[in-house]
C-alpha cells in the first residue's frame, strides 16, 4: 500500500471532522476568490468605460447617480436637460467633444441610447459589421446584445419603455439592426444605439417642424456637420475593413475637431426637445477648474466627474470588500484549527498503528510525512472545492449583471484562484506540523508496552 492510499485510508476513518474541514477551507477560499474576481474585474470596468470622458453633464441630483446611469448604465437617471442648454456648451473653447446620451427604453434588458457618430470616435470604436444608422428607427448594437439575443443585420426589434425588462412595449416602432459593433471590452458591447431622433419619435416627441424655425447660420451649420457625418459613414460604415482600417488612423483626429463645432447631427435645434445628458472630452487641462464651476453657476445643470465618483464608489464598495476579505481569513485559519484538531486526535487513536508500522519497517520520516500529506490532500480537497463554489457564485452574478456590462467571466480561471489553493495547502501543511512531529517522535516501546 503507498503512501496515498494510506493517507487516503486515515482520512476516511475521520468523516466528520474530514468534512467540517474541508467546508470550511472551502468557504474560505470561495470568498477570497469572489471578493478577488469581482472587484478586480469591476475596477478594470470602470477604467475602460470612462478612459476618455472627462465629465458628464445632466440634470441636478446625486453626482454617482447621474455618473452610473450615463456612463456605466446600472442606474436610472437623474432627469432630462434642455437640447438648447446642452447646445449652448457645444461652441465652447474648453471643449473638445460633447456627446448627446438620450435614455428611457430598452430591449430585453438591454438599453437603447439615443446619440450621434462622435459616440463612436469618444469609445474608439467602429462598425464591424453593417453601417451606421441613417435613418430613424435604425439601430447599431454591441457584439453581446447580437450574441445573447442572437440578432443579426436586418432583424427588427420592438422596444420597451424604461430601463429595465417588463416594460411597456413600443409595438408600433420596430427598430431595424443595421450594423454591429466591434468588442470593445467596455459597455459599448452591450448597448443599442440609434439616432437622438429616433428616440424623440418612439415617445411622441415632435421635432421635424422645428426645422422651419433655422436661421441662416445654422442652416450652414447644419450642412457642415452634415458633410462632417457623411465623412464618418463614409469610413466607419461603407468601406471595407482594410480601407476603413487606414482611414480611421489618418482621419479619426479631424473627424474629432469637426464634431466638436456641433454636438451632434441628430440634435435639433428646439427649446422644447430634451436630452438625457453629455459626455464630455476636453479641449485643454484648464478646463478641469473652469467648467465644471462654469456649469454649476451659470445653468440649471450639474457637472460630475467619472474619475472623482467612480473613485468615491469603489473607496465606499472597498471597505465591504475588505471585511469581507478579513472575514474569509479568519474562515481559512478556523478551517487550519479544525485539520490540526483532527489530526492530532486521529493520532492518538492511531498511536498502535504507527507503532506497528516502525515495527514493520517504516521510518520516522515516514510517519512525518504521511501526516503532512493527510494535512495536504484536506486543504487541497477543499480549496478545489472552493473554486467550484466561486464560480458557480461568479456565475449567478453575471446574470445579474448580463445586460448592463458584461464584466465577469464566470468560468474563466484567474491565476490568483491558483494562489488562494496554494495558500490552503499551506494552512494545511502548517496545521499537521505539531501532529507530525508527535508521530516523528513515537517511541515503540513505550506504546506497545502501554506506558
């Protein structure tokens, strides 16, 4: 009989307390790995989904809320702004790019942003497939939303009033797929997008008869951005990959500086049209101190930092993770006690047995690292149990959070999952250190003679 099937043997003896401890380090490394997962995960989600907006502008309410809803969708919005508002920042020099955000509906979960082009040039994204949307009524969706609903060009959908499943279907405006977007590894991956206009039409909004009302500026205006628009298309949405590849690289930075004179072709100049809010890139580092200040004191608009709120929120969701981690800890250390209390009473009913075996020819080193090995094969069980329970909890969060951001990848293997096994089998080694040196230390004599 080897050494593993002897260790084996030991162990089935002691079920109970074999089990106990296997749980516990199992628990133990199931919390670390989801605390890990998770908050690593969502920190780099934050990162990618906010890399290139320096401030979201929107309607008065709590900086975090407006933040959440307009950039990483997971939050209702604070409210609407004026579109007349919103177009008198679009020619100011601490500006670089302002991008129009309207919200309210969504498809299956997934929301559907009412925007312009610039959307595209601000997530440095492209048209992967198909073009961009043209007409009203015509959407644009990340790799996601046409995976998991298995949508492809030319399908049509049907959305639904607010942000979340259940809601009000909009029967009588189906929605035509027109293109899709290339993975970004960011939220683009799991919106819709579609015109300004679009959106205003799917709720009744009127807006065409507003056109009347344009002077002569910004009839030219309009056409400028027109032009600036087809220029867009005419890359991100006709050419052939290979063309499109070298015409993003030459042309993408002027696209950038055209858009900047408008925020956006679908925006209309009305009093009475709304948006939901605007993103916001700027010109210069003077901005940083002057606009927000700007927004605060001159409109009825507040002005919030991606940066400063989303350090704020993973600061606030840091302290719960923490505990959690100190708790998941302490867990790991009850589960080394509960291997060595097993141990060290499995060798006092063993003492014959390892009597017997130096008897039989065994050596001392022998003893030591068959209950080394037993302390090992527990912690180890339970840490590959671990990693099944984490991922099956992985798992159950992902559904939570499927069709607002995609950000956790249930079965994937983290490397740090391999360290957290690694420090189980520690904790076990450790635990059956002072029992293997009570067994290194049997003396034959002394047991066989009942002494």
């Amino acid at each position: 009989m080897n050494t593993l099937q002897i260790v084996w043997k030991n162990i089935s003896k002691q079920t109970g307390s074999t089990i106990l401890s296997i749980l516990l380090t199992a628990f133990g490394v199931a919390i670390l790995c989801v605390l890990s997962i998770t908050s690593e995960s969502f920190e780099k989600q934050l990162e990618n989904n906010s890399k290139n907006i320096d401030l979201v502008i929107g309607a008065k309410g709590s900086p975090l809320q407006l933040i959440l809803s307009s950039v990483y969708h997971i939050d209702n919005p604070t409210g609407n702004i004026p579109l007349a508002e919103a177009e008198k920042l679009q020619n100011n020099p601490l500006i670089k790019l302002a991008v129009p955000v309207s919200l309210g509906d969504n498809y299956r979960g997934h929301r559907i942003v009412g925007t312009d082009s610039s959307f595209l040039i601000l997530y440095e994204t492209k048209v992967q497939q198909g073009k961009l949307f043209q007409k009203n009524y015509e959407v644009v969706i990340g790799t996601d939303v046409a995976n998991k609903q298995n949508l492809k060009i030319g399908d049509h959908i049907h959305s639904s009033h607010g942000l979340s499943k259940g809601g009000h279907s909009h029967d009588d405006h189906p929605f035509t797929v027109v293109g899709i977007l290339a993975h970004n590894n960011n939220i683009t991956d799991n919106l819709i997008l579609t015109s300004l206009s679009s959106v205003w039409d799917v709720h009744g909004i009127a807006h065409d008869e507003h056109h009347e009302e344009l002077t002569t500026e910004e009839l030219q205006a309009k056409e400028d951005l027109a032009e600036t628009r087809d220029a867009y298309l005419h890359h991100h949405g006709e050419a052939t990959d290979e063309e499109h590849d070298h015409a993003h690289e030459d042309d993408q930075s002027a696209d950038s500086d055209r858009v900047v004179k408008s925020i956006g072709a679908d925006m209309i100049h009305s009093s009475g049209l709304e948006i939901t809010a605007l993103l916001v890139q700027y010109q210069s580092p003077a901005a940083i101190a002057v606009l927000p200040k700007f927004i605060a004191q001159n409109t009825q608009m507040q002005a919030a930092s991606p940066a400063i709120e989303s350090a704020r929120l993973f600061s606030l969701l840091g302290v719960g993770i923490d505990s959690l981690q100190i708790l998941a800890y302490i867990i790991m250390a009850i589960a080394g006690l509960s291997v060595f209390i097993s141990l060290y009473n499995a060798l006092k009913q063993r003492k014959y047995d390892l009597a017997i075996m130096r008897t039989l020819g065994a050596s001392k080193l022998k003893l030591f690292t068959l209950v080394i090995f037993e302390g090992m094969v527990i912690t180890i069980i339970g840490g590959f149990l671990g990693l099944i329970f984490a991922h099956i909890a992985l798992y159950y969060i992902s559904l939570q959070t499927s069709q607002s951001a995609d950000f956790i990848h249930a079965f994937k293997l983290n490397p740090v999952e391999l360290i957290f096994v690694l420090l189980a089998c520690i904790i076990g080694i450790i635990s059956a250190l002072i029992p293997a040196i009570k067994a290194y230390k049997t003396t034959i004599s002394h047991i066989l003679s009942g002494n």
